[in-house]
C-alpha cells in the first residue's frame, strides 16, 4: 500500500499549519478506496495525485465525501511534489479545473504557491443568512455592514460572514449534525467566518461539517474566494491580503492570497508547509 505522507500547509514557520494526507501514485485507486484512505487518515483532507500527460490528475476526499478542490491539500501536496522531484512548479488536472502548485525547499519547511481555480460571489439569499446566524448563535447585529454576506466560491463554494469583531469570530460555536444538515442542504463546503484588523489583514474561521470535520485551521480554496469577493467589492486590498487562521483552535496559520486586477481570474495563494511524518 502507498503510504501516506502527512503534512501541515499554511503552518507558522515550524508550528501550527492544517495537517492535510498526501497519497502519490502510479495509479488512482477507485473513490471507494480513496474515500476509505481519507477517513481512515482522518484529516480534514486527503489529496491523492498520479501522472497523467505532463502534469499530475488530483482528487480530494475529506473524511465524509470528495470535494472538488481543497487550497491547504493543494499546498501540502505541491511541498511533496517539490520534496520529491524539486524545486519546480506542476500542473494538476482537478475533477473541474486545470490549476498549478509550485514548491520551493527552505530548510525544514517548503514554501508553496497554488494558482486557484476562477472566482466569483453573489449576495447571500436572506432565508440563508439568517440560518446560519442561528446555527452560529449570532445576531444580525454581529456582522459588519462594510463587507455583507455572501456566497463566494473559488473552486469550492462557501457562505461567508464578515462580524464586526475578533471577540465575536473567537465564540464562534454550533452543533455539528445541525451544522452538517444545513450545509448540505445549501450546497456549502464550507462557512468561512472573518473579521477585518487592516485592509490587508484579516481574521478566520471556517467551519466544515460537511466534510465530517467541526473546524479547519487553515483553508486555501476559501483564501481564494475570499480574495476573489474583496475583489468584486472594490475592497482596498492593495493586490493582496493576509490571513490568520486557527488561533482559536491552537493551530495558528498563515495564508497569502494575492489578487490579480482581472475580476474572476485565478487567486496566487501561498503559505509554508511542514512534513509531520519522522
């Protein structure tokens, strides 16, 4: 059996990060069996990548279902493909979208970049907005009327809503079946909460029932989107932005997203990436 690396993309220099499954492969196995890896790697995601032509064929299995693109997996398998071919860049042929990684080797750490699948956004529908404020224990007086609700999507879709403060992102809580109920019915991968310190600088939190896991501490396809909305909203960006995610999960990770002028193009997303493994 091919065995799994694990790695923690977006991590803060040797620490933190959100630990992600690498399988590489001669061969894909069947999803079954890729659906099996994942749950049994437990990870919020398990990337798994076998040559196909010139680049790389890549499918993402959290440990409840597949997911058409995961950023943090992305970064974390661009470390292994460097680690193991090179400083280079490599092409991967998702299930909907043809995207790059590159990997770059700094000492015990590799830094990597993904170019992201197209963006876009749309206002959230108000039936939504207000579930989810319920399901989250907020108050509509919680968010923060600069940046309104809204579906964003960056290879995956998410909900986002922008609160007002850090204390408001820290207390974040809800109940996991419900929460897992209500983003299936939606069609969300996942809910990505923030909360504005700079125009540049951002707070984060993402939760992702739907792939079986209460929270993630990093997610580079939500980054993506994110950026991508700022964008649509004629946000001050400057051309990119920072984020901090899974302070509050003791899992503090960095994230780059830097935005291109072009509205819906691809998101450069970049961050570290530590090998857990020995």
């Amino acid at each position: 059996m091919t065995p799994v690396l694990r790695i923690a993309a977006f991590s803060d220099g040797g620490r933190g990060g959100n630990p992600a499954g690498v399988w590489i492969g001669d061969i894909l196995p069947d999803a079954a069996t890729m659906q099996v890896i994942a749950a049994e790697v437990g990870f919020s995601e398990t990337a798994f990548a076998a040559p196909e032509s010139d680049g790389w064929r890549v499918r993402y299995f959290s440990p409840a279902m597949e997911v058409p693109f995961c950023g943090h997996a992305t970064i974390a398998l661009g470390a292994a493909l460097a680690h193991r071919f090179g400083d280079r860049s490599f092409g991967l042929q998702l299930n909907d979208a043809v995207i790059s990684v590159s990997g770059q080797r700094q000492g015990n750490t590799i830094a990597a970049a993904l170019q992201s699948p197209p963006t876009r956004s749309a206002p959230l529908d108000a039936s939504l907005r207000d579930a989810l404020l319920d399901l989250l224990g907020y108050a509509s007086g919680d968010l923060d009327p600069k940046l309104p609700p809204a579906n964003i999507h960056g290879g995956a879709d998410h909900a986002l809503l922008v609160l007002r403060s850090r204390d408001a992102l820290a207390r974040m809580t809800y109940q996991f079946e419900r929460g897992r109920s209500l983003m299936e019915q939606a069609g969300l991968v996942t809910i990505a909460l923030a909360t504005v310190e700079t125009p540049r600088l951002f707070h984060v939190r993402n939760a992702f029932a739907a792939g079986g896991v209460v929270e993630d501490p990093a997610t580079g396809a939500a980054a993506a989107a994110f950026a991508g909305y700022l964008r649509d909203i004629d946000w001050p960006h400057g051309g990119a932005i920072d984020i901090v995610q899974g302070e509050d999960m003791g899992a503090r990770s960095l994230i780059r997203a830097e935005i291109g002028a072009a509205k819906g193009s691809s998101i450069r997303v970049s961050g570290t990436a530590r090998f857990m493994d020995g």
